[in-house]
C-alpha cells in the first residue's frame, strides 16, 4: 500500500518570482516549508542565476505539471560579446575571448536564422541526460560531454538595445527545451565573436506571468499563514487553452473510479455554438468538470472519455 504523503491537502498553484541565486529546487523546498503542503513541484526550471517566473504546483496542482510545461515561454537575457565561458552564461570560467563587437545593424541582419524550427545543441552545464548521466554532474567532474543536437522552436527573437559596445539585450518567445545560454553562445558565433548570457530573466511561462508573479520574499515575509493560501491560483490555471467538459455527478464518479463515460451526453450539455465543440475530435485532451470542479485530465478516444490523470479534490 502507497505511504501517505506528510502534510497538508493543499492544491493549487503559485505564481512565484524566483530570485537570482536560487535553484528551483530550493525554491520548491521554500514553498513546501512555508505552507507545509504534502506535495509541491515546480512547472520548468530556471538557472540558479536567473530570475522571474517560476509556477509552483502544490498537491493535485502537480498532475498537470506537463500542461504547463509545453506551453511557449518568454525570457529577457544580455548577452556578453566577446567573452566564452564554460557554463555559456557569467557563472563559468572564461575559456574563450574576441575582440569583435557586432554593431546592431549586424546583429538584426542574423536574427532571422535564429526564428522557426532551429537545430540547438544544449550547454555542457545542463540537466539534459547523457547515458543516464545528467551532463552537468559529467563536466564538473571534467569528463568528456558529447550532446546532439536538438530541434527546438523560437516563435520571436529581438534585439532590445544595444547596451553598450559589450552588452546586447533581447527578447524572445519560445517553446519547450529552448536553452537561452544556447542561443546567445550561437549568436554570437554567427556574429563572428563569442559570447555568454550575462542576466536572464523568464518573464512567461504558459499562462503564468512576470506581472502577476509573487516575489518569493514577500511570500516568506507573510509567513506560514492564510494568507499566502490567498496568493494561491486554482488548478484549471495551469489548462489554459485545454478544452472543459461539463459531466454530470454519476459521469464523474465513473471517471474518478477509473472508467470512461460517452462523450455524447458530455457534449450535449455544451452550449451550442461553443468553441469547444469542434475540438472534441479523436485524441484531444480535455479537463473533466463536475458541479465547477475539475475531475480529471482525460482523452477522447472512439466516442469515450477516457481518464488520464484522475484529481483528487
């Protein structure tokens, strides 16, 4: 039998705003300390040296982890010109410099290689996995760390301003598994000098976002209290853009037990010319609702609701 998680039924998300110098995992250990939920996890990590937006799932909140982590992020980072380094961000040691400064005419000139499906090979100082060896662990030990590349999407890439003949800031909108280090140690290449990150801000994750994030001091300034629970967001956050399908009581009691249900009573309860109607073909994903709660994530598979992913709520 399964050991009961330690803690308290909390479910929901935070919005937090990670601090630089922090690791995603000790930001976890801080929500889970400060409210004392039996389960919490984080919806995609941030570098220790970056900053911003970082969801945190708590309780049931974490089975819908993977939704959030799909969806397009957003990042401000400065680039460094003229100086490689061996983590590809300020953080490492310099094992490379140039003395060339692109101006900003050559830097919008390249921009648009770096935009649509790109091939990009992941920072040596990563969490990517090499022959079940995380690679980070491998190059601090010096060992040798071949990574491939790998088909990542970049849906915008601008130049914000040059800072100063060193420093370039930009903006981009990305999908999973996109490493900024990556891309500003590309450019720079390309550009014909080298380069790290210097600042690296997520300013969006999903529908999480930098002006509605909570600083993670001002949470541990309330203190283990009501009122951090009031900073919470409800678990249907995370689903944004995933269609809802109202069940009735015994359609949802039949679905938390594991069975599926027809889609032909769910549907007809969708008012008609909802725009969720037309997604409710073979294989869509859907968030199970009952009495204005969520059930379960589930598929639509031949005419049946199947359960994916059963809430405990």
């Amino acid at each position: 039998m399964a050991r009961k998680p330690r803690g308290e039924p909390i479910h929901g998300w935070l919005n937090v705003d990670k601090p630089r110098g922090l690791t995603s995992t000790q930001v976890v250990a801080r929500i889970k300390r400060l409210t004392g939920a039996a389960k919490v996890g984080h919806g995609g990590t941030l570098d220790p040296m970056a900053s911003g937006v970082l969801p945190i799932a708590l309780g049931e909140a974490t089975k819908t982890v993977a939704y959030v982590m799909e969806g397009a992020k957003s990042y401000r980072f400065v680039v460094r010109w003229g100086e490689a380094r061996s983590t590809d961000d300020a953080e490492g040691e310099v094992i490379e410099t140039s003395p060339v400064r692109p101006s900003a005419a050559a830097v919008e000139a390249v921009l648009g290689e770096f935009v649509g499906e790109i091939a990009q090979v992941p920072p040596r100082f990563s969490a990517v996995k090499v022959g079940g060896e995380r690679a980070y662990r491998l190059a601090r030990a010096e060992k040798e760390v071949v990574l491939e590349p790998r088909r990542v999407r970049i849906e915008a890439l601008r130049l914000v301003r040059l800072i100063d003949a060193d420093h370039a800031e930009f903006e981009v909108r990305c999908g999973k598994g996109a490493y900024m280090r990556s891309l500003a140690r590309d450019l720079a290449r390309r550009l014909g000098t080298v380069g790290h990150v210097a600042e690296l801000r997520r300013s969006a994750v999903g529908p999480f976002r930098e002006e509605d994030a909570i600083p993670l001091e001002k949470l541990e300034a309330l203190g283990h209290s009501p009122a951090v629970l009031g900073q919470m967001l409800p678990i249907e956050t995370a689903l944004d853009g995933i269609p809802a399908l109202a069940l009735s009581g015994t359609e949802a009691a039949r679905l938390r037990s594991g069975q599926a249900v027809s889609i032909l009573g769910a549907a007809r309860r969708m008012p008609k010319g909802a725009p969720g109607i037309a997604r409710l073909t073979e294989g869509t994903v859907v968030c199970a609702v009952a009495d204005g709660k969520p059930v379960a994530l589930a598929r639509i598979e031949s005419g049946m609701v199947h359960p994916v992913r059963v809430l405990n709520l």
